[in-house]
C-alpha cells in the first residue's frame, strides 16, 4: 500500500509498504479522507511541536474518515477518533481520556498518523458515519470535536458576549457553536481578510481586524465598556492571548486553544490578577464524537463550507505546500 512520511521539514515522501494487520481490538481501515490540521502544518514547516520533534520519519494526520476492511462491522463508513486511551488509569476513570497517562494519538510524533491508504484502528474508537455526512465532513469531525471541548469549558450560558480572537476553521466552528449555545453577541478577529468574512457569514455580529491588540477598543465600545463574558484564543499567536485577556470582563473566562511556534505563553499578570480571571488550556478533546456526529447531521454546524481545497493522494506534499 502507499504511504506518505515525512523526512524532514517540506520533505514529504510517498512510498510503499505492506499492509498492515489487526491486533486484538483493531480492524484495518481504508482511509476515505484527511484534513490538514494546524499541529500538522507545524511538523511539516518546524520539525516539531511544542516538545516533540522530528526524530525519526513521521506520518502525520490525525483528522480521519474511512471504511472499515475487516471484521463484523466490514464495510461500515466510519470517523476516526485519532486518540486511544487506555480507559482504566485514574484520568480515564475520572472521565478525562484526554488525559490518559498512556493515551497514543495519530501522528503525534509517537503514533504513526492517517497518511496512509489503511491503518488500523481500535474498534472502539471508530464512530458510524450516517450517509446523509460525507467522508470528507467526516474528517472535520476532529476539528469540530476540540471547539465543542473548548466551548465547554467556557462554561456558556445564553445571552453571554463571546469573544473569537482567531478564525481558522477551529475558530470558525467555534463561533458557530457559541451561536447555538445561544450566545448574546459574537465578536471575531483575525488578521486575514477571508477569514473575516468568513466569520461573518458562520454567525459573528463583529468582525474586527486584529492589529496588535488595537481591536479592543473597538470590542469595549461593543460592549459599552464592560468587556466580554467569555473570550477563546485560536490563533496560537501571543498578541491574540493578549487581546483576549484585555477584552474580558472582570471574572471572565478566558480559553487558549492556539499552539503557539515558540511553545510560550506570556501575558501581564495585573491584567489577569486584577480582573480575577480565570484561563483554561485546551488538551484535545473528550468523549465528543456523538455530539460533533448529531450536530453535523442535524444541519446545526456546517463543517462542508471550511473545506476549500482537495487533493489525492498522491498530491501530498502538495497539499502541505498550499
């Protein structure tokens, strides 16, 4: 079968290899469909990300759909969750796999990704796709997956003001979910144009560009001085963690989703001391492929409008360039 690794930084290389063969729990996989994610883009363009670097050759992705080729559930269109939990350490049994002290994640450095034509795959992390979600929106699901673990910890109520101070396709899934959580007024900023539209269109009320922390005044004007009830970070760029910390309001939460290239976080403690807020980091996700799956199908979260680019195979390293 083919497969794509990734040598050194831009260096993408299709090859062959043999088939790969179930263990115990797993089926083999025909992969239908990848997304390319933020993380990969930082292996392909840095060698690494955050900690890890690349050491040895890689084979990212882990934004997955395919069809199952083995086993009783042969022939079932399925969405790959890229995380496998050991599910009995003390995190997993608290209900926090994303936690996990053992957890393997696709392409993550450790784990060999989706850049393949099959894998194989726990069974238990695989999820039906109904027919009415395509491959493609299937491999969204991952992405859709972290903004729903992200909005959860914002802890939205309706009416809240929401800040998205980033509109990559993270960002922009995440303003559609702060919608439907019934939020009161939707600020985005982003430094790209397209992306601004973009949000506009997935729901925002305001699009501001963000120019170094200049976009806050505009969002204090918006909110009549006040700042915002809860603010989310997907950029990974410091001046956007910034702006979100000045922009929220006096207890406000304030979510980082972003990956930062130089693996560093900075803010002004009297802004954060002052203003009692309180930050969570985003680890992934949990348990939320039901929910990303229920709300693709049911038409409430649109993931099919953020693919703008298709390439085979064969075209990966092309994929990566653009």
């Amino acid at each position: 079968m083919k497969i794509s690794r990734l040598y050194h930084t831009h260096d993408i290389r299709l090859e062959e290899t043999p088939l790969p063969q179930p263990d115990e729990g797993e089926v083999l996989v025909r992969l239908a469909a990848m997304s390319i994610c933020g993380s990969d883009i930082h292996w392909f363009a840095e060698g690494g990300i955050g900690t890890y670097t690349l050491k040895q050759a890689l084979v990212l992705g882990h934004e997955l759909s395919g069809l199952i080729d083995s086993g009783p559930r042969k022939g079932e269109r399925v969405a790959i969750d890229p995380a496998i939990p050991c599910g009995h350490c003390e995190f997993c049994e608290e209900g926090n796999p994303n936690f996990c002290t053992s957890l393997k994640f696709a392409g993550d450095g450790l784990t060999n990704g989706g850049l393949s034509e099959w894998i194989t795959w726990p069974e238990r992390c695989l999820f039906t796709l109904p027919d009415s979600i395509s491959f493609a929106e299937g491999a969204m699901l991952e992405a859709l997956g972290v903004g729903i673990h992200a909005i959860d910890l914002g802890h939205l109520r309706p009416a809240m003001s929401v800040g998205i101070f980033g509109c990559g396709p993270i960002g922009l899934l995440m303003i559609q979910l702060a919608r439907l959580s019934g939020a009161g007024l939707i600020v985005a900023t982003d430094k790209l144009p397209q992306r601004l539209e973009a949000a506009r269109k997935m729901g925002a009320d305001l699009v501001i560009p963000a120019d170094k922390g200049k976009e806050v005044e505009a969002i204090m004007q918006a909110t009549h001085k006040r700042g915002l009830d809860v603010t989310f970070e997907a950029a990974g760029e410091n001046d956007a963690v910034e702006a979100a910390l000045t922009a929220a309001k006096p207890g406000a939460r304030v979510v980082l989703v972003g990956i930062p290239s130089d693996d560093k976080v900075s803010f002004k403690a009297s802004t954060v001391r002052r203003k009692g807020l309180t930050i969570k980091m985003v680890r992934r996700m949990k348990l939320v492929y039901p929910r990303a799956i229920q709300l693709v199908q049911s038409g409430k979260i649109d993931v099919k409008s953020l693919i703008t680019d298709r390439f085979p195979f064969e075209l990966t390293q092309k994929a990566f360039e653009t």
